[in-house]
C-alpha cells in the first residue's frame, strides 16, 4: 500500500500509476485507492453511478432473447412450418415487413406479431402469465414486404454487343482458312479432331472419341432440328469457357483412325485407369510428406512476399505482351484514371448497388423508427416456411437470439471490412483462404480478398487499392467478399474454418484476425501489382542499357510506354530497343549504379468469388435433434387417425 511508501514519493508515485493506467485503459478518467474509508466509499458511489455503455450496432436493430420456442409443422410438408418466437423486443423497433434473421439458419419472413402482454397480478410474482388472448400488432404488406432473393439473375443479352472492324475480320478470316487447311490436312491422313476438357487425359479422350463417333453414326440420317441441337449445345459450351477468367476450360485433340488419341501414350492411360479404382492414390506416409511439403511451400511464398514483394520472373517460352495481357501500368497508382465498371465479372449483375449507401441507411434508419412493434414490449413473431431442425435447435439453457434485419441486408453485395492480425495465429494467412467470418450477428464461409487500407487520398483518389497476397502481422489490411449488405460498423471477427461439432465437446475455434465492417462499395478497385525487374549491363550518364526484363524486342516495344523506376529512386522510361534478345536502351533521371535493379509496375483488377455461404453449427445431441420430429410424428399420426 501507500503507507509502505515514503510521505515525500507518495505524490510521485501516484502520478506513476495514473501514467501508467492511462496508458492501457484510456477511457479511465481517474484512478481511485482504497486506504482510507472515505476513499473506499467514493468507490462505492462512483460503482453505483455507473451505467453500462450500449452497443451501437446492436441498438439501431431489434433483436429478441426468446423465452419460448414453438413449431408447427405445415399440412405439405411435416419438415416445414410456422415458428412462433416470444420475448421481449430490444434494440429498435420491428415491422412486419421486415426480414428475422436467426443464427446458424438463415433469414425467414414474417406472418404476424403479436402483442403479448404480461397479466398484472402475474408481473407482481415470480412467475410469468401471459393474457388469455394475444393482440395483433402488425401483419405485413405483400406489396412492401422484403423478398428472400438476395442476388439478381444476369442477362448475358444485355452484354455490350460491338461490330468488328476491318482488321478483326481480316484476322477472323486468315485463322478461319489456318483451321480450314489444318482439318483437311488431318482428315487426309484418316484423322479428326475432338474438344474436350482442359487437362482431360488419353484415356478418357478415348472414351469421349469413340462416344462421339457412336453418336454420328447414329445422327447421319437426322433431321435438322438435331443438328440444330447440336449448335446450341455448342453455343453454351463456348458461352461456359468464356466465363473462366484464369484459363481456357476446352482444349482439341487429335483422334486417329484406330481411335487413338494420336501423341498418347499408353503408360499414362494405364495410369489414369488404376487411379480411378483408387490404386493409384496416395499411402497416408506419401499424404503426411506431400502435406509437410505443401506448408513448407506456402512459408517460402510468404517470406518471399516479404523480401521481394510482387516480383515476378519473366517467361522465356512465351512472350510477355500475352503472359501480362490483362495487366496495365499506371502513370500515379494514386490519381491515374482507372474505371471502375470496365470488364466486370459475371457475378457484379448479380449484386445490388446504392446510388448513395450514407442517404439509404439513413432513410432506412427513419422507416425502423416508424414500426408498430416498439422496443420494450413483449410480443410473438410468427415466422413462415421455418425447417424444423431450428426448433430442434432450441434448448433453454442455452440462449435463443433472433434478428431483425433492416430493408436490404439480406440481398447480396461487395462487403469491406478492416482486418488485423491476431498475434496468437503465426501460420500464414493467404488470400482466397477459406475462413468463418462473424459480422455482427451473422456468420458465414468466406475466401476474402486482402488489400491496403488507405484512408481516402483527397479528391483525386481514383478508388484503386493495392492486392495483398498475405495478410501480415501488425498492419491493418481491407478484406473483401460478396456478403449480404450491413448497415452500421460491426466487429468482425476471422476464424480458422472448423467441423461441426456432433455432440461433441465443442474446440475452441482459432482466431486469425479482428476488424470492423466499412461502406458496402462494389466500386473499389483492388489492383494487383507484378514487379518485373531487369539488369543494367551498361551506364553512360543518365542513359543505361537494360536486360533480362524482356527477352524479345517485340516485348521492349510493346511496354515501351510504361514508366521504370530503380530500388534507389530513379525513374526512367524505354527510349528503343537493342538488338534482338531483349536488350533496351533506358533514360532515367540521373545516373543509376551497376548494382541498382530496374523496376516496372503492373497492374490488373481481381474481383473475388462468389463462395459466401452461411456458417452453421449443430451443438445438440440425437435426443434435442429429435425432439421436434417425434412432436411432428406424433401430429402426423394423429391426423391419419381422424381421417381414418
């Protein structure tokens, strides 16, 4: 205690503590002793007066702890039916109109609520009697009420339709009689040709060859409308590769007139026919080796990512300008223009975007506050189309939370949220990794996108972010996924994916990394950056003579407009090419040093993909599952009886 220390150091040392207080509890306004009784009372008072502090993002909803859970199954089916939740409301208020989201099952519409109010000779006791007859409150509208779809359906017709221009057609023409001649140079020597799919092996070519050879025997004396099929089919396998961002999805192959795939090679056919009988899989020794081989792989790409961030090498098979076709360089990663609606992805005609997010969660602020369903009363939502297995879940020990959800948090979008490392997980945390992402109140499996965080950047901020390949130890990173839309700032929270429980002892999950949730905003531009480095081999002044960063002098002229720049901050541009293996000739600010390394930045736009599904767990045991079903078996039986 302070009696232990010395009258003059007394003073000293309580400055000390509230130095030190204030430093790790800065809401912390004063620090209190309790030497004295006086001191020990004011303590007493200050407890007293204190108030807990809401939660913000769980205050601007309503949500409801329920004291009773009951299903009744429908006349249909005996699996779904009408669920009835009683408790009291808290947060803001309800519309019938609105969707109830309940955790680990999804968001269910509303039927009715009810006003259940509390007998008063029943609130003066312990226990609780509702009256004899509940009060509707509010019944939704079907012209208002909010839809469970939750993406749109695209329209590929709406796509931007362009005529070809003279040059296009002339290359149209000139690769059409390339395939022209090749066909008849194949079907010369008793060949043809097959498309199947990308990695496809010999063997089941084969299969596929002598398939289709079946099929025209059979079709040779068809009707049009076959082969009229037969373009539509083909149609919507063209439509399904140009869908694949990454690679083509079909490839051809030779069919000789044995029926062999010509360049095969038996062994390998062998091979692939022991491996679909499960011959060929690995012993759990080769598992265990491939696996510590598989993590040893991803440490290297995490601490290259460290020490060479974004470097990439060159291909010397083929060339650069087709390699880094969809990459571009920027002038000012920070201010150069960059649409953010050019070559969109599939997946954005299925989101759902807002002209201005701020103005809409404000008006959809203000329609909660008009709900006839206050906070503070007791009352009974009935929801609709309920399985049973959520009223399995229910168990009285355990608390029973239902959400409402405000207009359009249950249709899809383009979510960011800040995210930092915990410093309890060291392994490596990798974009597109699966992971359990808890917003709020919801929860689902995600592969979130990592990029910087940078907080805004003035008026001529062009919206582009850089990718992260990794997420890293102490900085605070922006992870985006497509998730239902979230008004307010929520925690977010990011674990280790887990198996469900069983009945079993539940693990305690692992947790990556925390954060909060930003603006919904589809058109952030997350770039990804390649570094492609080159050489000097020869300086004089400012100009110096680059290579091993193109190995042709086509790749030289085609990036010849993009900006260079060394490791010790010069910057420079191409001036020509030299020779034919690559060599270029650079100007660059001031003169650069042998040991210095050229650098060129690229960048392309990733978008991530659409595996957003809701993260469940089933804690109960086989009796509490069956519960309810024997209830429903039991309500069945008896129906059966009355019709008998």
């Amino acid at each position: 205690g302070m009696e232990t220390v010395a009258a003059k150091r007394q003073s000293d040392v309580k400055k000390s503590l509230q130095s030190f207080m204030s430093h790790f509890f800065p809401e912390a306004d004063k620090v209190y002793s309790t030497e004295t009784p006086t001191e020990a009372l004011a303590i007493l008072r200050m407890i007293t007066a204190q108030a807990p502090k809401g939660v913000k993002w769980r205050e601007i909803r309503p949500y409801m702890l329920a004291d009773s859970v009951d299903f009744e199954p429908s006349a249909e089916d005996a699996q779904i039916g009408r669920l009835a939740l009683t408790g009291y409301l808290r947060g803001a208020n309800l519309s019938a109109n609105r969707l109830v989201h309940i955790p680990n099952f999804g968001d269910y519409q509303i039927e009715q609520i009810y006003h259940v109010p509390v007998a008063a000779e029943a609130a003066k006791g312990d226990a609780i009697e509702e009256d004899d007859e509940p009060v509707a409150l509010d019944k939704p509208d079907a012209e208002h009420q909010d839809s469970l779809v939750d993406a749109n359906e695209p329209n590929t017709l709406n796509n931007e339709q362009t005529w070809p221009e003279d040059e296009e057609m002339d290359d149209w023409n000139t690769r059409m009689q390339e395939m022209e001649a090749n066909e008849a140079r194949i079907a010369a020597k008793g060949q043809r040709t097959i498309t199947v799919p990308k990695g496809t092996s010999s063997y089941q070519a084969a299969w596929i060859a002598a398939t289709e050879g079946d099929d025209d025997d059979n079709e040779s004396d068809g009707s049009d409308t076959s082969s009229d099929m037969d373009d539509d089919d083909d149609n919507d396998m063209a439509s399904g590769s140009d869908e694949d961002d990454d690679e083509e999805e079909y490839e051809e192959m030779v069919v000789g007139a044995d029926g062999k795939i010509v360049g095969g090679d038996d062994d390998e056919d062998n091979d692939d026919a022991g491996s679909e009988d499960g011959e060929g899989l690995p012993s759990a020794e080769e598992e265990a080796l491939q696996l510590k081989a598989y993590l040893k792989e991803r440490e290297r790409q995490n601490r290259d990512d460290v020490n060479f961030p974004d470097e990439v090498d060159t291909p010397m098979e083929i060339s650069a300008r087709k390699r880094f076709a969809r990459f571009r360089g920027l002038q000012s990663f920070r201010t150069s223009p960059w649409d953010p609606y050019e070559n969109l992805p599939l997946d954005y005609a299925r989101i759902f975007q807002f002209e201005s997010f701020k103005r809409t969660q404000q008006r959809v602020l203000r329609m909660a506050a008009d709900s006839p369903a206050k906070a503070g009363m007791r009352i009974r939502v009935v929801l609709r189309a309920v399985p049973a297995q959520v009223a399995a879940a229910y168990n009285p020990s355990r608390p029973f939370v239902a959400f409402g959800l405000m207009q359009h948090e249950h249709q899809m979008s383009v979510v960011h949220f800040t995210v930092m490392r915990s410093e309890g997980y060291a392994e490596p945390v990798r974009s597109k990794d699966p992971l359990v992402a808890h917003f709020g109140f919801r929860r689902y499996n995600v592969q979130p996108l990592f990029s910087q965080h940078s907080l805004g950047g003035g008026s001529n901020s062009n919206g582009v972010h850089k990718f992260e390949r990794f997420l890293k130890h102490g900085i605070v990173s922006v992870g985006t996924i497509y998730a239902p839309i979230q008004f307010g700032s929520v925690p977010v929270s990011l674990y280790l994916p887990t198996p469900a429980s069983g009945g079993q002892p539940e693990a305690i999950p692992t947790l990556v990394a925390t954060g909060s949730s930003l603006e919904v905003n589809p058109s952030r531009i997350l770039a990804k950056r390649i570094i492609l480095t080159g050489a000097p081999f020869k300086i004089h002044k400012r100009s110096a003579v680059i290579r091993y960063m193109f190995f042709s002098p086509e790749d030289v002229i085609w990036f010849k407009p993009v900006q260079l720049h060394t490791k010790h901050g010069r910057t420079g541009h191409i001036f020509e090419s030299l020779g034919t293996h690559g060599y270029m000739k650079c100007v660059f600010d001031g003169p650069i040093k042998q040991m210095d390394t050229v650098c060129m930045n690229l960048y392309k736009r990733v978008f991530p993909k659409w595996t957003t599904s809701l993260w469940s767990e089933h804690a109960q045991d086989e009796e509490q599952k069956q519960q309810w079903v024997g209830l429903v078996t039991s309500k069945i039986e008896e129906e059966e009886a009355m019709e008998l």
